[in-house]
C-alpha cells in the first residue's frame, strides 16, 4: 500500500509541475476584448432590457426571478464579495449586472417557477476552472438562500469535455495524468459542496464530440468516455464523505450511433445533434440530452 501512495503523490507532484509550467507558458492573448464585446455597455442586454424592466416589476421578476427591490437588496448583500478591482487595462463587469447574469434563467432550469436558479455557468470551464471558482460562485448561492429563507437546493455541474480535449486543436487528448487530475478535481469539487449542505449534488456526464476524433470511433475509446469514467470513479470514491447525496447522470452514449453491436462516434451524430463545429450541440441534440435529465430538470 505504501507503495501504491508513493505512486499516486509522484504523479500528482508532476501534475502540479506541470500546472505551473503551463501557467508560465500561457500564450498571449491577441486581444484583451474581442471588438463585439467591447460596446456591451452601450448595446448590452443589461443596458438595454435589464434597466427597461425595472419599470415593470412582474416582467424583472419573470425575467431575473427577483422584483427590483428583491435584487437591489440581494446586490447589497453581495457587491462587496462580486466586485473586480477596477485596472488601466479594461474595466470590469460591475456588480449589478454580474448578479443580474447569474440571476438569468440557465440553460438548466427548474420545473418548478419558484425556485431560484443561480446560473455560474462560463465558456471553456473544466474541473480545474471550478474547483478554482468554487468560492466565488457559491456566493451567490448562499446569500440567495439565507435572505429570502429558501431551502438549499441542488448544485449542477455540467462540463462537456473541456478537460479531455485540446483547447487549441479541438482534439481528444487520453492520458493517466489527465484521468488522475481529473479524479482529484471532482474529488475536492464534491467534498468541498456537500459542506455547504445542498440537497444533492448532480454531475452531468461529458459529452462525445464529433469534431474531436475520428469519425467511427467506438465511444469506449473516446477522451470523453475516459474523462466520463474519471468522474464516476471519483465520486464513488468520495460518496462515504459527502453530506449529501451525488449522482453521476451519464449522457455521452446517448448521441452516439450504433452499429455493429457497438456505439460509435460517426458523421452522422455531428450531423444530427451537432452545430457544425462538432462540439455544440443544435436544438435536437438538446432535445434528445433532455431526456435523459431528472424528470424536475428542464432546458430552458
């Protein structure tokens, strides 16, 4: 057994090396703000619709779950803990319309119209992402429930792949550091959730991606299938120290093909459930994703 824990620290030693080289190596970006962002305060939806419907108290609160006086006092309970230091290189999102985007119905959403979703959700996220923002976003979550007296409810994380796929290429990418790196992520993700006590903790499982690999490809030998595998070994793992119940929803083989007594990852899957870059899903991928989701759980 010794052995074995001298093994696992090596390798997580090495992830952490590698971590920091990548830190040092990160590429420069070519822009601070891409051009289209960049008149957001003048033809934003926050300028535009958000300020508009504070005159119409029912549609803020169809639109943002909270009437104007309830986010106005939601925003100063939390200005202080959302607010980014203001820099000569750009300006940073100010804090009401931070809150006003994660107060936005998800793309995830209750069935229920009373319940309150907070969406975290940000392009590019993999496990290590969240398990950095983990504070940051909970939040949110805790000031929300503590005000008005809600319930804890469910915490979502849905990642699609991100974290087996080359951000630069689009390409799978299989390794046993990457497995490992996965599996302590959620690991530490999970055990620092429950302690906040929710009613559960669901994870969406990863996704295949058409664009990825090669078209044919069983889905057993895909990087998403391995990062799926990652998960769920890391939650079972963490399930006797949790607070609270954690379940891993498995959607990946469910966009795939099958043929020959196997499911494959084909054209046809981009084809049909795929936006053409082979990694977003189109309106009949979400639809057929959706029902695999808890029966409460609705695309928005």
């Amino acid at each position: 057994m010794d052995g074995d824990n001298d093994a696992i620290e090596a390798r997580l030693q090495r992830i952490r090396i590698l971590r920091l080289i990548k830190l040092r190596q990160r590429r420069r970006r070519r822009m601070w703000v891409r051009p289209v962002l960049a008149a957001r305060d003048e033809l934003g939806e926050f300028s535009h619709l958000v300020s508009q419907l504070r005159s119409d108290p029912a549609a803020h609160q169809q639109y943002l779950r909270l009437t104007p006086a309830e986010f106005d006092y939601l925003l100063g309970l939390v200005r202080d803990d959302i607010a980014k230091e203001v820099t000569n290189m750009r300006r940073p999102i100010p804090p009401d319309e931070r809150l006003a985007l994660t107060l936005r119905v998800a793309r995830l959403a209750s069935r229920y119209p009373r319940d309150l979703v907070i969406d975290r959700c940000r392009g590019g996220a993999t496990w290590t992402t969240v398990l950095k923002n983990l504070q940051d976003d909970l939040l949110p979550w805790l000031h929300a429930k503590d005000t008005f007296h809600l319930e804890p409810g469910h915490i979502i994380i849905w990642l699609s792949g991100n974290d087996s796929h080359s951000r630069s290429t689009g390409l799978g990418r299989i390794s046993d550091e990457l497995n490992l790196q996965v599996k302590v992520s959620v690991r530490e993700t999970l055990l620092r959730l429950s302690e906040k006590q929710p009613a559960a903790i669901i994870v969406l499982g990863p996704l295949p991606r058409p664009g990825g690999q090669v078209s044919g490809l069983a889905w057993e030998k895909t990087a998403s299938s391995h990062q799926e595998r990652a998960t769920k070994e890391a939650i079972e793992s963490a399930k006797d120290l949790l607070h609270c119940p954690a379940t891993l929803v498995l959607l990946g083989r469910a966009l795939t093909k099958k043929s020959g007594g196997r499911h494959s990852v084909t054209a046809e899957c981009q084809g049909a459930w795929y936006k053409p870059d082979g990694v977003h899903l189109n309106a009949a991928g979400y639809a057929k994703m959706a029902d695999l989701l808890p029966v409460w759980l609705r695309l928005a």
